[in-house]
C-alpha cells in the first residue's frame, strides 16, 4: 500500500546525488546527466556509477553499485536499459537511497506493464518516492540540480523566480523551459514525472502547495489516477497559491495519444473542466496562455475587482483595449471627480480626461507618471492595462522605468502592452526584467487580467467564507 502523499524533499534538495549509468560516451544518457551537472555546479556530492566502471568517470571516482558508496545518498538518477531498472533499484533501497529519479523508457508507455508494476512495489517496499519512469526529472536553478538528459547548448536555462512547472509530458516541459528566458519571468522548480509510476500529479501538487520557494504552480497534466484526492489536494492548494492547469488529450483524439504517451487515463473533458472551475485552478487553452497567465501571476497583487483603468499614447489602441476587457468580462473604470480634477491639470488641454485615457502621442515619461499617480489612487479603479508605444517621439527608456515603477510599487494589479519591433522588444524585456509583464496586444492583457481577476474572487471568497 503506498504512503498517501510522497515526501519530495530529498528528490528536489538533494545533498548528494548518484547518477546510476553514467558514461564517458557522450552518446549516453548517462553522460549528457553527470556533465550537466558538473557544468552547472551542482550543489552537493556526485557519485557516477557504472557496473563497468573502473577508476574514474569525467574526473570523479566512479562506483560499480550504489551500495558500493560509502556515504548517504539522498537521490538516484537512474539511466540505465528498462530491464535493469527493478535490479537497480532494489540496490538503492538496500543501500537507503532517499529517492529516485528513473529517466529509462520502455514500461507502461510501450506495453510493459508487469516491468512498471515491478518498480513500483520496489518503491513501496523501501518507502521511496520515485519519478518516472520515461520522464525527464528535475531541474532546480537554485540548487543547480539539473537531471534532464538534455545536452546545456541545447536549451537556454531559466534564472531563479517564483514559478514551478511540473509536466507529465517531457517533450512540453522541456519546451517550456527552453523558452521561459524569452517570457521574462524567473523559475523555482521544473518536475518532470512521465508515467507517474510512484510519485504522480498529487504527491507533486501537494508538495508545492507548501513549497515557500514556489509562488504560483503550473501544470502540464494528460490525465490524473488518483482523482478523489488531486481534488482533496486541490482544495488547499489554491487558497494558498494559483495553481494554472494545461490538460492535454482534452479531444478525443488527444485522449487516445496522451494515454499511448504515458499511460495515463486521461478521463473526461467535462469532467475536469467541471474540476477546474469549481476548486480554482485557472485554465490554460495552450502554451501561449500559459506564458502570459504564469507572468501577471508571479508579479502582479491580486485584485480587488474587475474595474480597469486604460492609458495610451495611441487613441486606437485605446478602443481595441476596451473592446479586449468587454469580450472578456471585464469593464472600463469611471475615474472619480477628484482624479478627473489632477488629471485635467497636469494633462494638455488636447486630452480628453476620460477612460480610456489617451494623453497624445507626444506624451513623455512625466505625462504617464502624472497619469498612473493619479489613476493609482483612484478607488474606483481596480488595475490599470498601460499602453506604451515606443515609436512616438516621448517614449523612451525614461517610460519604461515609470512604468516599472508604478508597476511594482502600487497595490493594485498592472500590466503593460508595447507592440513593435526592436527598439519595442528592448524595452519591453527593460520593463519586464524590472517585475512588470508586458503582452504584444491588448487581448493578451485582458485575457491575463481577467484569469487574475477570477482568481482572486475565488481566493477571496474561501479566505472570507463568502
């Protein structure tokens, strides 16, 4: 009988690591293991061991079994042939090995089932969370854990931030990670977990849920086995953090290829949509809305309502913004008397103080301070969407840096859209990289800031008994 919820701990803090199968052949799996994590500078022991090994493997001395170390090992990572995976592992359990990582294909995904059912009793009988099997396991940038067998010039590595993202497929989970750099937001922990063998979708929600490095969790799912106590789980998990879900296999033709990907049963498309809504997971349709929602989150307060402010150097941008919040749900604020007051004097007279506020397009960095000062303050306003077109002939680095102020320092939700070309994108990755997510159109933005908005009814409605 399986513990109820796997402990991760030592799989995601390990202090000492085995790489079981690793190789001087840089062909192997082994190999592409041991060097990532010799290159990142793992924090902690490496031990490589080869049933062939005499001597040394890439510098450190290599061990022909596990049990041939003589010091704790926290966490495995096993790359060897499927058929010697049950051998390897019942070594690791005799040797207390805390954990394992099994990246070997060749179980359930291709008809071995009796092989996968083999490695989990293994599992069980030592008490050790496993992942996997046919996965990529995980990466952690503070650690500089890295057990993807995925060569390091091949894949740009994400900075330390709030999101972890845990996927049961490896294909998506190491195309999401090649491109979080380019999306400007920061990673905490990358879980890959394949057939979900031992720990699955549970054991890793439930782990994060608590996890004080992770601020908003994001998942890749094709299906759930243990669906009364994901739920269980679910519950508490998104009152304390926003947990964003994309379901694969959600067609029926998506449903057939996820459970020959991995095995999984991938269920009912109402079913969890049903889920989803009624316990607060924000849904992804796909890996665009994955990106722009995982960003508003990380950065951005939750919201008090669905009131949005919009200001604009361009009138026409204006209009398509507003037409972006109706289409999704939201409304355009009324400023105040008092904030149509400040704004009529520190705008020209060319402005028509009213929302959506377009200030010209000559106007400077002090013209959108004036504005979001103003507009900040206003009660009647929940969060703003700030359009900065850094063509027109005030905008500049000073407006990004505005907007990166106001962006980070009010207690209402913002987010900025700049459409362009490259002096565009320079200054968009400028504001990004200050905390502030910035969307290429005003559909983007209001799609994001209606997902937050949802949100935070949501969490303010099972934090306050409403």
């Amino acid at each position: 009988m399986r513990q109820r919820y796997m402990n991760l701990e030592r799989l995601v803090n390990p202090r000492s690591i085995a790489v079981i199968g690793a190789s001087q052949n840089p062909e192997k799996v082994g190999h592409v293991i041991l060097k990532n994590n010799i290159d990142s500078g793992f924090d902690g022991r490496i031990y490589p061991v080869n049933i062939n090994a005499s001597g040394a493997i890439m510098g450190l001395k290599a061990y022909r079994s596990v049990l041939d170390i003589k010091r704790p090992v926290d966490l495995a990572i096993i790359a060897v042939p499927a058929a010697a995976v049950p051998g390897v592992m019942r070594e690791c359990g005799r040797a207390g090995v805390k954990g394992a990582i099994v990246v070997s294909g060749g179980f359930a995904e291709v008809g071995e089932t009796g092989l996968q059912d083999e490695l989990t009793a293994i599992a069980l009988r030592y008490s050790m969370p496993v992942i996997g099997p046919n996965c990529l396991g995980i990466t952690d940038p503070r650690t500089r854990l890295d057990t993807l067998f995925l060569p390091s010039f091949k894949i740009d590595k994400p900075s330390v931030g709030g999101v972890s993202f845990a996927s049961q497929s490896g294909a998506v989970g190491s195309s999401v990670l090649d491109m979080i750099n380019s999306e400007s937001f920061g990673l905490s922990r990358f879980i890959s977990y394949g057939n979900a063998a031992v720990v699955d979708e549970v054991d890793i929600l439930n782990f994060l849920c608590k996890d004080r490095e992770t601020r908003v969790v994001v998942f890749y799912i094709e299906g759930v086995k243990r669906g009364r106590e994901f739920i269980e789980v679910a519950k508490r998990a998104t009152i304390r953090k926003p947990v964003i879900i994309l379901k694969g296999g959600m067609s029926e033709a998506g449903s057939e290829a996820a459970h020959s990907h991995t095995a999984s049963l991938a269920g009912s498309t109402q079913a969890y949509e049903a889920v989803f809504r009624q316990f607060g997971f924000t849904e992804a349709k796909d890996l665009k809305d994955l990106f722009n929602f995982s960003k508003i989150f990380e950065t951005q307060p939750l919201a008090r309502g669905d009131r949005i402010a919009i200001i604009t150097n361009g009138g026409g941008t204006g209009v398509l913004a507003t037409d972006a919040l109706y289409e999704n749900g939201l409304e355009l604020a009324k400023l105040s008397e008092n904030t149509k007051r400040v704004l009529r004097k520190a705008m020209p007279p060319i402005v028509n103080v009213r929302l959506p506020l377009d200030m010209a397009g000559d106007a400077d960095d002090k013209r959108f301070a004036a504005a979001l000062d103003a507009i900040g303050n206003d009660k009647n306003v929940d969060a703003i969407m700030a359009i900065a077109l850094f063509q027109t002939p005030g905008a500049d680095s000073r407006v990004a840096a505005t907007l990166i102020h106001y962006g980070t320092s009010m207690s209402k939700p913002m987010v900025v859209v700049s459409m362009g070309g490259s002096y565009t994108k320079t200054h968009k990755s400028m504001i990004e990289s200050g905390g502030v997510p910035v969307y290429e159109s005003p559909g983007d933005a209001a799609e994001s800031l209606a997902a937050l908005i949802r949100y935070s009814r949501y969490r303010y409605a099972k934090t306050h008994k409403v």
